[in-house]
C-alpha cells in the first residue's frame, strides 16, 4: 500500500491537541461537519479523492492520464458510476470503495432542502 496514503489515514485519525482520536470520534466529526455545510463536504471529499486517485492510478493505469480524468472516476463514484475507467492499484481500489460506499449518503444531504 501507498505509504503517503497510509500517512494521510493515520492523520486524519490524530486531533490538533495531539491526541488520538477512536473511530468514534472520528466518524462523529465527520457528521458534524457534514452537517454543518454539507455541499463544501461533498466538494472536499470529490476534490481531495481525485487528487489521491491521481496519485495512485497515474503511470498505473493508461485511462487516468490527466486530473481530469480522476476527477471524473472520483466524482461519478460518489453516485452512479458511469464512466470507462477502473481503478488498477490496490489504493485506487480503496478509494472508489470508500467514494461508493460514503458518496450517496454525501449527495443526498448536499441535495437536501436546508431546514
């Protein structure tokens, strides 16, 4: 696996006091920023996955030529999937199962009526 990836993992896990964060915590600061400006959320999340999918499939994969080409892999992972590229690294797979798997809960609350 990509080490950068796994030092990009482990920091995210790690607050700015220095303490480690659970899975818990983690997951539960991911839902109040979600909460909090659920479209900047999804922008991030789109933006920031295409930048490591780049990373991960450049040179690997002949269909990831450009960032735009990740930035369409990554973007139409978050919902339906359709385009011509397939991820070809173990990393790229981890983070088009991670797209699949958070994208339409993502696309569904930056979509939602603000209340």
């Amino acid at each position: 696996m990509d080490p950068a990836l796994l030092a990009t993992l482990g920091l995210a896990f790690v607050s700015s006091s220095g303490k480690e964060m659970t899975l818990k915590s983690a997951s539960n600061a991911l839902r109040a920023h979600v909460d909090r400006d659920p479209l900047q959320a999804t922008f991030a999340t789109v933006l920031g996955s295409a930048i490591l999918f780049y990373k991960a499939e450049r040179g690997v994969n002949p269909k990831v030529q450009r960032f735009e080409d990740a930035l369409v892999y990554c973007s139409t992972s978050m919902s339906v999937g359709c385009t011509d590229i397939f991820a070809k690294t173990p990393t790229g797979k981890m983070i088009g199962s991670f797209l699949m798997t958070l994208g339409p809960a993502l696309a569904t609350k930056a979509l939602d009526t603000p209340r």
